[in-house]
C-alpha cells in the first residue's frame, strides 16, 4: 500500500496557518519534524490502516468489506477516527445476539441538579410511569425535600428553610422547560436532564402561587 | 467375553453409558453391540438437523425418548445468516408423529418451529414431559397455549431467547387446573404475562425448582409468587422496580421476609429493570448463590453492583455487563475464589464508546480466580502480556472466547500481534475445547493451535491470518476439529482443498468474507459427495455457471448421510444438487448456452 495513492493536502497550505508548528508529533523533545517527499509524517501516532500493513508478509491486506478498502487510502490521520465509524457497519460484529443490543437502550439515565447542592445525582427516566413517580424518586434522593403540590402543580421544598424548588428541565433543543406540561412519555422521549431550581429565580416561569413560608437560609 | 451374555446383560451395562458419545463408540465395537445399543438408547443428539434424516433416526432408535436438535450454524446468532435459510423443524415433528415413537423431551436449538409444529407436538406424544426452546423464532403465543393446553405431564417449558410473536391470547391460562407436574418455566423471552394465571399455576405447581419470569411481573407478583414457591432453587426475577422509598413500602418489607424464606435458591438472573435501592432484599440469597446473571441487568451498576458482587463468596458461574469496569472484576477476583465461568458482555455493543473492560481486569480475575475453566469476553482492549498471565494463572480454560471491540486490533502497547498471547492459551489449557479469536493475528497464531489445541473441537476465527497456510495448520492439527467457523479471514481455494477428506471428520465448516472461490467449492463438491456444500448468495452477484473464479461471500458446508435438502431458499445454492441432479444443466452445458 503506498502512500503515493493518498491525496495528501497540508493544511498549512490551505489556510495559511502555521498549522506544521503547532502539530503535535511524538518525538523526542528538540527533535525536528520530519515530513517525507510523499507527504507521510515521521513521529506520528498510526492509524488503524498503517499498522494493519506493518511488515507483515502480506501483499494484500485482507478485507473484503468495501469499508475497509476505503480506510487503506485515507490519509494518516483521519484514519483512525474514520474506522471507528464505518467499523459500526460491519456486518455481525461484534458479535452479540440481538437481544443483548438493547439492554442498555432500555434505560434513561439523565442527571438531576438541585440548586445549592454540591453534586448531582442521575435517575433512569423509564423507570418510572408518572410526574409523580418521578417527583417522589426525587424526594428519596434529596431526602431533605417533600412534595409540596399547590393547585395541581408540582413543587418541592425543603422544610428546613421553607425554600421551595421548582423542577425543570432541559429539551432537545436547549431550551428550560417546566415539568409537567407535556404528557408523561413525551417529556421522557426529550428530557436531556432536570435542574431543581429555587423558586425565587423561576421568575416567570413558575405559576404565581402564595409563598407560606419564608427563606431563612 | 461380552458376547456370551445375554442381551438384557449387555444392556443393563449399556445403561451406565449415558453420553451421546460414548454410547456412539459402543454401538461401533461389533455387530451385536451395535443392535443392542440402539434399541436401548433413550437420548439421541444430532447437531445438524440437515445431516441425517428424521426417517432415518426412527429407524435406527425406535426407543428414542429424548431428541435434541440443532439447525441454522452459529454465526446466525450475529446476522450473518439470511432469514429463511432453513433449519424447520415441522418434517422431524411430522415424522415422529407418524411413527410410534413415544417421545418425551425434545430441545431444539436455531430453528425454525411454527405454531403447527407445535400443536402436532402437543397432541402427538401423550407422555410428553419437556420442550427446551433456544434461539429459535417463527411461532408465537398460540403455539404454546397448544402445548399448555395438551400436554398435560409437562415438567418443563423452557423458552431461551427466542422471537415469538405475542398474541392477545393468555396462553399460560391455558394450562389446565389438573397441571400440577411443573418442575421448569422460563418465559423471559417474552414482554407480556396473565399475571393471574401465573400466580395460579405456581400455587399448584409445588414442584417448581426453576422459574424465569419476564418484566411483566412486577416486585408486588413477585413476592406473592415466592410466598407459594419457597422451594425454588433457579430464579429469575422480572421488574425490580419500586417507585417508593423501600423503607416505606409494605410490599417492600413482605418480599424481604418471603425471601428469607426462599433457602434453596442458587441460581439468581433476571432484573431487567431494577431499583437499586431495592437490591437490599436480594443479599440474603447473594450467600448462597452459585450461579449470578446480571447480564440483562442495564440497571445495576457502580457500587450497587459491588456490594451485590461482595456478598457472592461462593459464586461458580457470573454472567454481567462490563459496566462492571475492571475494578469491579478486581472485585470478583477478591470474592469469588471458586469461580469456574465468567461471561462479560458489552452493554452498548454498537455505541462509539468504549468498552470498559480491558486486559487489567482478565488479569486481575486469572489471578483470583484459578479455578476458572470458560471465558466469554468482550473487551476493549488485549495485551500479549496479559494472555500470557492468563495462560499461567489458568490452565484449566475448557472454552476461550475473546473478542475485541475493534476488529484486527494489536497489542496496543508493544503494536504487536496478539499470536504469542493467544498461543499460551492452547500452550497451557491441554483440555480446551472452544476458542474464539479476536485482535491483530497472523498465521503463527493458527500454527500455534495445529500444534497445542490437541482437544479443540470448535474454533471461530474473524479478521485473522495471513495466507491458506494458516487454515492448513489448523486443519492438519486439530485432530477433534468439529466445528470451523472463519470470517473476513484470507483463505482460499488451496487451503480448502488440500485436505478435502478433514470434512467428514467435521460438523460443519463456515467461510465468509474469505478468498475462496465459486470453481473451488463446486471441485470440492464434485469431490466429496457426502458433503452438502451451500453458497448463500444473497446479492446475486454470481450467476452460477459464469465466473469459477469469482469469490464465494457465504459458504456452509457440512457432512450428511442425506441427499441434499429439499427445502432451500432460492438464495442457498446446495452445489452437490446442481452438479449431480440428472435433468439440472451441467455447467458445459448452462456455458455453451449462454455464451
């Protein structure tokens, strides 16, 4: 495999950055680098593809997947993250059985933030079946919160201080939502992860609701 | 001496003689024994169903009351074998309906049954006690309300990872008030169950040893089902799932105290959704496990998983995730000093992430864990120093299968190939049997086992050697070879013909993706007429005349008393039917017409 058949561009070419100085090789300190007539750095890390054709007799590499043809002409560096990808098109491999490819697809995890907390916590979204379920799991785990349903919404709150929380989430697009406007399925499908804010920050997003007790904190 | 007893003598002795095996040598020894033997034999194994014929099993085992049948070959399992391939079971079932065969067990694994096999099953054979279903599909839930409902002796339903289509029928209410014989139910294959029913059945069933229940049982069924099966010896739990504080629950607390009750029980598996924090009620029976199943166990990880694993000192066989990560195998090595068999399965299997096993924890259980005779394991990562460890750690290893994420990976800290760690393996394991291959390999690695694997019996290659000489050091070596399987592996015609008589000496042979080529299996066919040798030509790229040297993308062949099957796909060429069918165009002919 010769590396006369890569189209090799430096990018330092290209752009007009100095990108050659800045590359990182492996050499030893105050070595220069090397870069040969075809273009093939000395010093770097090989990809996939080159240690494939490491002195080994062979004068083919055997590979009958087109996917694996194509990663023999990539250039040295995009090799060894362009095999990882395709590699998933690889019939049969690895091989596991069908039922053993879901395993994790049944699960959820997202994180879970309360504010003034010093770590956060994850829960598995389909473990549960309601707003409910979810809001008592939470209050396990933040053992110092109680559900606190005013009018029908969902709000926690910490006795201690009569500081109240309420929950909201992240969507797929990025945006904060409040919990519990959409049906129980839908949020779990978009629910990225869930962030328990204090309610004196949810300004405008919390319903107006009458505060029984004061922040002492 | 032997021949001067009487016959009832010879067989009295014979009865003592149970493997399938040794009983196949004795019937070999001389005429007499041959009789003898196969009047007496109750238990008849075929491993391809394609090899021999049910006729022909009638004929030889009259008193045949237990059959075990196996179908589509093994890379199947991985989508390498098209649907509809082949492998049914109805011919068999039909035949030995006919026949006055009194069949009790059949276990059937790979194949395709229907929902008619199995209602001719249940209304054939009035003594039918045990119907073991692995890998199979193409029937569903009315299929087994047929055999509830008719087989009224049933001491075993054991349904292993099939694809069945669930109807809304309730097939477990199908066995009658009168079924009181149970000794093994496993559904977990399915997604639904009358819960009801279940419950009922349990209650009457007071011979239940093993039960394998699905994520429709919730923790509430669960306890009430324990309450009437403290006996159980096997379980498998189905949803784990509180959604309340445990110290709360009422539930909670009773499944803690009917647990207690549960002594007997030593084979723990299931969890497939799972609370953790209700594991708790389950470390009372961690004691005494032998065998731990965890390997559908998403849900149990990190320290949760450790304290379980902590509890478990006298574990044999553990199947689990690798989120278990090495530490956690660190563990398992500190705690299960008798353990025989691990099974590490990857919990994202197609993911871009990482595997998080890699060759530090192999090391750290070969070195816990010297008892430790078959391996399963999907890892990152494989280090020539590490198999090397393994090997001395353990020599014990029976089955060796290793499998690396990234195909044809070397030895990420020397970038060498992964033979002379491999090569210790059959260096050291003298019995082993099985071995899968896996990382960067060249040809020494398979001289490596021709030489040593003097037991092997079954070897699977992917992404392997370098040249024919490689296949050849195998098949010239391995003296017991039965199964070859080879993928993505550069071996052609020359190593498949060299030895073309090895095949009879084998199950099957497997080759895809490999160099051989459309004019080597038809000279192999024409060779070796008890051999069916199969092309799965599934994209049509060879028009079979045209092209001898065109490469073969799936072949299977496998020695058979039979004349090829009748019943192949368009897609399965049988090339012994092609070339030797009178009437079928020979392929002078089929040339001189078309070109």
């Amino acid at each position: 495999m010769s590396p006369e058949n890569r189209n090799y561009m430096p990018e330092s070419d290209v752009v007009g950055l100095n990108l050659k100085e800045t590359e990182l090789t492996l050499g030893m300190p105050g070595e220069t680098r090397v870069t040969t007539d075809t273009g093939v750095k000395l010093g770097t890390k090989r990809g996939f593809s080159e240690t494939i054709d490491l002195n080994l007799g062979r004068s083919n590499v055997k590979c009958h997947d087109k996917v694996c043809d194509d990663e023999l002409e990539n250039d040295v560096l995009g090799g060894a993250t362009k095999s990882l990808t395709e590699k998933a098109q690889l019939v049969g491999w690895p091989p596991v059985r069908a039922s053993r490819k879901n395993v994790m697809k049944s699960c959820k995890f997202i994180k879970v933030a309360v504010d003034g907390a010093p770590y956060l916590r994850k829960v598995d979204l389909e473990m549960y079946n309601s707003y409910q379920q979810l809001l008592s799991a939470l209050e396990d785990m933040f053992s110092c919160l109680t559900i606190r349903n005013y009018l029908n919404e969902k709000k926690l709150m910490d006795p201690a201080n009569g500081v109240e929380y309420v929950a909201t989430y992240e969507d797929r697009d990025g945006d904060w939502m409040l919990v519990g406007d959409v049906p129980w399925k839908m949020f779990v499908e978009s629910c990225k992860r869930v962030r328990l804010m204090k309610s004196s920050e949810a300004i405008g997003l919390a319903p107006r609701t009458p505060q029984k007790c004061s922040s002492t904190a | 001496m032997m021949n001067y007893f009487p016959d009832e003598v010879l067989e009295h002795v014979f009865d003592f003689v149970t493997s399938h095996r040794d009983r196949n040598a004795v019937s070999l020894v001389c005429k007499l024994w041959y009789r003898v033997e196969r009047f007496s034999r109750q238990r008849v194994f075929i491993g391809n169903c394609y090899a021999i014929s049910p006729e022909r099993l009638i004929a030889r085992f009259p008193g045949v009351k237990a059959l075990t049948l196996k179908g589509k070959p093994h890379f199947a399992d991985f989508n390498l074998v098209p649907q509809d391939w082949g492998g049914y079971v109805q011919p068999w079932i039909e035949a030995l309906a006919r026949s006055r065969i009194g069949l009790e067990e059949l276990r059937l694994k790979r194949m395709v049954v229907s929902d008619e096999s199995l209602d001719v099953l249940s209304r054939s054979f009035t003594n039918f006690k045990s119907l073991v279903l692995v890998s199979c599909e193409g029937f569903t839930t009315d299929g087994l309300a047929a055999i509830a409902a008719n087989c009224w002796f049933l001491r075993e339903l054991d349904l292993q990872e099939n694809e069945i289509e669930e109807k809304k029928n309730d097939w477990l209410g199908c066995f009658p008030d009168s079924c009181t014989s149970l000794v093994s139910l496993n559904f977990a294959c399915l997604k639904e169950v009358n819960l009801a029913a279940l419950e009922r059945l349990v209650a009457r069933n007071p011979n239940l040893k093993s039960l394998k229940l699905n994520g429709a049982v919730t923790l509430e069924a669960l306890q009430r089902i324990l309450m009437r099966a403290p006996q159980l010896v096997d379980l498998g739990t189905g949803s784990f799932v509180l959604d309340r504080d445990p110290n709360d629950s009422e539930t909670y607390k009773k499944l803690r105290a009917t647990i207690l009750q549960c002594r007997s029980i030593r084979n723990l598996s299931g969890f497939l959704k799972v609370t953790p924090r209700c594991l708790p009620a389950i470390y009372p029976i961690c004691l005494n496990l032998t065998y731990l199943n965890l390997s559908y166990a998403a849900g149990i990880h990190g320290s949760e998983l450790i304290k379980l694993i902590r509890l478990c000192g006298k574990l044999q066989r553990l199947w689990i995730l690798d989120c278990i990560e090495d530490k956690g195998l660190e563990v398992v090595a500190s705690t299960c000093k008798d353990l025989q068999e691990l099974r590490v399965f990857p919990s994202d299997p197609f993911g871009a992430g990482h595997t998080a096993v890699t060759e530090t924890g192999l090391v750290a259980i070969s070195s816990g864990c010297p008892k430790l005779n078959s391996l399963l394991y999907l890892c990152q990562q494989m280090t020539n120093a590490a198999l090397i460890a393994v090997a001395k750690n353990c020599p014990n290893f029976i089955r060796f299968r290793l499998c690396i994420r990234d195909p044809a990976k070397p030895d990420p800290v020397t970038m060498q190939p992964l033979d002379e760690g491999f090569g210790a393996i059959v260096q050291s394991s003298k019995r082993l049997r099985r071995l899968s291959l896996s990382g960067l390999l060249t040809d020494r690695v398979l001289l490596y086992i021709g030489k040593y694997a003097e037991q092997l019996e079954m070897l699977s290659i992917a992404f392997a050697g370098e040249s024919d000489k490689g296949m050849l050091y195998v098949l010239n070596g391995c003296k017991k070879l039965r199964k070859l399987e080879i993928r993505d592996s550069p071996f052609g015609d020359m190593a498949l013909l060299r030895d073309v008589g090895k095949y009879e000496t084998m199950r099957s042979l497997w080759m895809s993706s490999c160099d051989v080529t459309l004019g080597g299996c038809k000279t192999l066919a024409k060779k070796m007429p008890r051999l069916n040798v199969e092309i799965i030509n599934e994209n049509d790229q060879i028009k079979f005349a045209h092209e001898d040297s065109q490469k073969v993308e799936k072949m299977y062949l496998y020695r058979t008393l039979v004349w090829p099957r009748d019943d192949a796909p368009e897609f399965v060429w049988t090339l012994e039917k092609l070339l030797f069918t009178p009437g079928v165009l020979l392929e002078d002919q089929w040339s001189s017409l078309t070109n």
